[in-house]
C-alpha cells in the first residue's frame, strides 16, 4: 500500500514539477529559491494528504496551497537572508535576452503587486482558472476574487506602461 501510495505521489510530482514550480515562481515575485521553499512546503502537505486527494484533485489542492502559503509568506518581515559584498557567479547560456529581459520585467512587475492581487492575477491568467476556481483557490467570494485580479491587471499596465523603452 505505502508502495502504491509512493509510486502515485511520485508520479504526480515528476509530471508537473515544473508547471507548479513556475506557478510558485510567480507567486513570490520571481523568488527562484523562495519558490522552491514553497512549492516543497505544499508538496509535504500533499503527501500527507496524497490518500485523499490522489483520485480527485492534486494539482488543484496543492494550486490553493500554494496561493495561500505565498499570500502568508509575504507578511514575513524576515526570510532569513545575509548580505554578502559580491554576488557569485553566474552560468552562461545562448543569447536569451530578450526573452529573459521581457519575463524579468513582468516578474518585477508583478512582484509590485499586492500578494492577494498577484495571486489573483496569476492563478487567473497564467494558470487559466475560472473566476470560480480561483475564488476557491483564495479562499474568498467570487467577486472578491474578480475584483483582485482586475486591479491586478490594471495595476500591472500602469507598472509596465511606464517602464516600456524602445529596443535596439
């Protein structure tokens, strides 16, 4: 049984391991590391759960997880991080910069957003939920949830209206 139980969540996790990462990522402003912290925390909190929800809905379950531990980790003051006088080294790839330079300003745009707003805002058009599903993600009625994610987008075209500069 524990066997079974093991080989489903493993499954679950290695097919949508990066989706719900790069959900987790926009949750927290780009964070790379805080997402991870993120998406492992909802991942432990489905394994306990995994008998339950294995047949129903997992991504859904650990999507509401995700949301809510993103909007509670944003009230923390403090995550833990130490200065340092020169940031390390980075790996070089292909010439990706523009792509790279358009979802850096969209994370840094987003990350300007309130986290109830951009948790709206993602789960809404990233992750193409209904106004329904996204209201039971956030816990909150469906007007609340629509009113969230229409600030958000308005908030999110005034942020990038202003930075936009010609390219070349």
């Amino acid at each position: 049984m524990e066997q079974g139980r093991a080989d489903g969540f493993d499954g679950f996790v290695a097919a949508r391991w990066s989706a719900l990462f790069h959900l987790a990522r926009l949750l927290v402003g780009g964070d790379r590391h805080r997402a991870e912290d993120l998406l492992q925390e909802a991942l432990v909190k489905l394994w306990f759960v995994w008998p339950r929800i294995a047949e129903e809905a997992p991504e859904a379950y650990v999507r509401r997880i995700l949301a809510r531990a993103a909007a509670r980790s944003a009230r923390r003051r403090w995550w833990g991080e130490r200065p340092v006088e020169q940031l390390p080294d980075r790996a070089e790839t292909g010439d990706v910069s523009a792509a790279v330079a358009e979802r850096s300003r969209l994370e840094a745009a987003l990350a300007q957003l309130p986290p109830k707003q951009r948790a709206a805002v993602v789960l809404r058009y990233y992750q193409d939920l209904s106004e329904k599903q996204v209201a039971q993600v956030l816990g909150c009625p469906v007007g609340t949830a629509r009113s969230h994610a229409s600030r958000g987008v308005a908030r999110l075209r005034r942020i990038l209206a202003d930075v936009i500069e010609p390219v070349g």
